[in-house]
C-alpha cells in the first residue's frame, strides 16, 4: 500500500531552520508531484509548496523566499527546508503526493509532522 511518512518537525525559536523529509513508498515517486501542506488550529489546510515530477516548483507567498522544496526520486524523498522561521508558520505539516491519471485523481497523505515555532 501507499505511505508518505514525514519526519523532522520539532519546536525550534524565531528566526530559526528546520528541515522536514518525507519517505514515499508503494508508489513509482518519480512520476508523482509532490507538496507540503500545513495546517494551523481553527484554519484551514493550505499549500505550501509544490514540485512536479519535472522538477518545476511553486510557493505560497508567504514562505517564498524562506522555504525550499526539493525531490530526490532515488530515495523516493521530498524535503522541505525552512528557513527565517516565525509563529505564523507553526502547524501540522503534511506531505502530499499526487498525479491525474486516466481522468481519475490520485492524492495520497501522509499523517503529518508538528512544527511549533515559539521563544
């Protein structure tokens, strides 16, 4: 079966980095875009980033410039670095694979990963 696991969140201070991973299996990643969404209490779940299988990528205009997504299909793993870190970016990351395919969408999430930014 598919499992998108997301590793690396952790509280860490304003201004801060953090690095998160997320490890795909039971599917064939390197035709899949991949994202990260996150979500925050009381709101909505919202894209962050995306990269499609071409290596194309996309940002939210509130992380451009400090976020960065990255794929590496010989380990199956998108990551997302995250960098001048501040409150506002504090929720529940998850990792999101998906593809169109015969007309039918497939999305595949992963379980998520907390982030907490706080001094």
């Amino acid at each position: 079966q598919v499992q998108l696991v997301e590793s690396g969140g952790g509280l860490v201070h304003p201004g801060g980095s953090l690095s998160l991973s997320c490890a795909a299996s039971g599917i064939i990643f390197s035709i899949y875009d991949m994202a990260w969404y996150r979500q925050a209490p009381g709101n909505q779940r919202e894209s962050v980033a995306v990269i499609t299988s071409g290596g194309s990528t996309n940002y939210a205009d509130s992380v451009k410039g400090r976020f960065t997504i990255s794929r590496d299909n010989a380990k199956n793993t998108v990551y997302l670095q995250m960098n001048s870190l501040n409150p506002e970016d504090t929720a529940v990351y998850y990792c999101k694979a998906g593809r169109i395919l015969g007309g039918y969408v497939y999305n595949y999430w992963g379980q998520g990963t907390q982030v907490t930014v706080s001094s």
